[in-house]
C-alpha cells in the first residue's frame, strides 16, 4: 500500500526488524524505564502492516526521545490482551476491538485517524463478479468469510444485518471462516474459497487502486452506513502526562514535514480527537447482535 519502491520497502523492514530501537544504554534495575510499547493487529497482512508502521515507530522513537517497540499480534483480542495486562501502552485496534476493550476494562480512545477528510469508514459486503448475489441477503446457502471475531466491519456488521433481517448466521450460511485480515478476505473471494466476505472499506479502497490486485476481481453489493474509525487506544493505566505527550505528537504529525511523510504513507490525513458520540452507533448496532 505504500507508494515507494519496492526496495526501499525492503530494506526499510530488514532495519526494522534487526534494530527496532536504538538508543542509550538501558538503566540497571528497571528494564523498561526508557520504553515504550505499542501495538497493531494485521488489519492487512503482517509482512505489509510492519512495513506500514516501522515508519511511524521510528518517527514516535524520535518524537519521544525513548526505545519505542512495535508488537504485531494477529488477533483484536490479542491486542486487547496486551494493553489490559500493560504489555503494550498504545495501540492501533479496529471499532470493535475498542468497544469490546472499553467495557471490559475500560480501554480509552487517545485520537482517530483522519482519512480523506473523515473520521468515518463503513463495512463491504463483496462477492466475486460472477457470482449472480446483488445483496447480502442473496448469499444465503453460500460460503462467507469474515476477518476477526472482534472486527466491525469484517463481522460485527454483517451479523448484525442479518440478525435484524431475522436470520441466524448459523442458519444462514453453509459455512463461515476467519481470514484474519481484509485482504485475505478480498482474495478469498476473489479465488472462490469463500463467496462473499465482510472487509474494511479503507482497506478495500487502497488495494483496489493497485495494479493486479485482487480487489478488483470482486464485486461490492453493500456498503454500509458510516461508523467511527478505527482508533488509536490507550490502556486506562497510563499516566496523563504520557497521554498528553502522546495525543500531541499525534495531533501535530499533519503540520510536522516529518511527520506528513509518515502519513502520507499511512495514507492518513492526520489524527483528531474523537468527538463525542463518535462510536454511538457502531456499540448500538453490536449489542443487537444474536449470532
């Protein structure tokens, strides 16, 4: 997804991996005095998503003036593992992750990503161009696949749809699988081991401008209404000092020229602070879900 040449993806991730934080010498007697953590799951697949974020681990490394250490983890409930045990202080999780994360331990929205102007994304239901469904409700008897049990685009959504048409998922389709992302989702629709799938509408977008992707070779038969992005998360122990240095290193990434470079490959406009009422309709439309 990134807009620069393969081999500087290359070495960008070799650096990455092999030095993930440079910096002075670690103090005796407290490990992680100078650290500081932060997680994301495989909203796309990993090997992209690290390449997507060393980036910005670096720029957040500098802006801190501390190691800073991503840890990746397939999984929205494995992300909300790590911020409620404190393994992680920040992360980048999906609607659901943090409405789930929220009620069971009070996990807090530090800012929200800002794509194209909006702070909003939807759910697309897609199926391949051949398949005759134009609805959701056409898929019934076929095979769907969704990306994360905690995913509100990739399964909170479409369960919720068919619950308030009076279906069970159960019922409704022959079978249903985890891809554990949204491009895979894409491309098992696209190669016919799924009929239709649920995925994230930015990520849809993005893959659909690139060459040969498998996006194109499906077809989008719903979209949904707008919900609240996919936020930035903090775990409720951290201290508000290290908040606020947080939210203004974010806040200011969009007028730092550093930092618009880093966006710019994020393909993100900036962050914001979540306005009141930003998730309202997304935690009511999950607590209608039946299964």
């Amino acid at each position: 997804m990134l807009k620069i040449k393969y081999s500087s993806l290359i070495v960008g991730l070799l650096l990455f991996m092999l030095f993930p934080g440079q910096a002075s010498a670690q103090p005796e007697g407290d490990e992680h005095a100078d650290h500081f953590f932060f997680a994301v799951s495989a909203m796309a697949s990993p090997a992209q998503t690290l390449i997507h974020f060393a980036e910005f681990r670096q720029y957040l490394e500098e802006k801190l003036g501390i190691h800073v250490h991503l840890k990746q983890r397939r999984t929205y409930q494995e992300i909300n593992t790590l911020l409620y045990d404190a393994s992680v202080q920040m992360a980048f999780t999906c609607t659901g992750g943090y409405l789930a994360g929220r009620k069971s331990f009070g996990l807090e929205v530090l800012a929200v990503p800002v794509v194209n102007g909006k702070t909003a994304y939807q759910s697309y239901i897609i199926t391949a161009k051949d398949n005759p469904a134009s609805t959701l409700e056409e898929l019934q008897g076929q095979i769907f696949a969704f990306t994360d049990p905690l995913s509100f685009s990739g399964r909170i959504y479409p369960v919720a749809t068919l619950n308030s048409l009076g279906h069970m998922t159960k019922q409704f389709f022959k079978k249903t699988f985890y891809t554990e992302s949204h491009d895979k989702s894409i491309e098992a629709v696209a190669t016919g081991i799924a009929n239709g799938a649920a995925v994230d509408s930015l990520i849809f977008d993005s893959l659909y401008k690139l060459p040969h992707s498998f996006a194109k070779e499906v077809r989008v038969i719903h979209k949904s209404e707008e919900f609240g992005m996919p936020p930035v998360v903090v775990t409720p122990t951290l201290d508000k000092e290290t908040k606020r240095t947080l939210l203004k290193i974010l806040l200011g990434m969009a007028t730092d020229p550093r930092g618009k470079i880093v966006l710019q490959h994020l393909e993100m406009d900036g962050f914001a602070i979540a306005t009141p009422g930003l998730y309202r309709s997304a935690l009511l439309l999950q607590k209608q879900l039946k299964e």
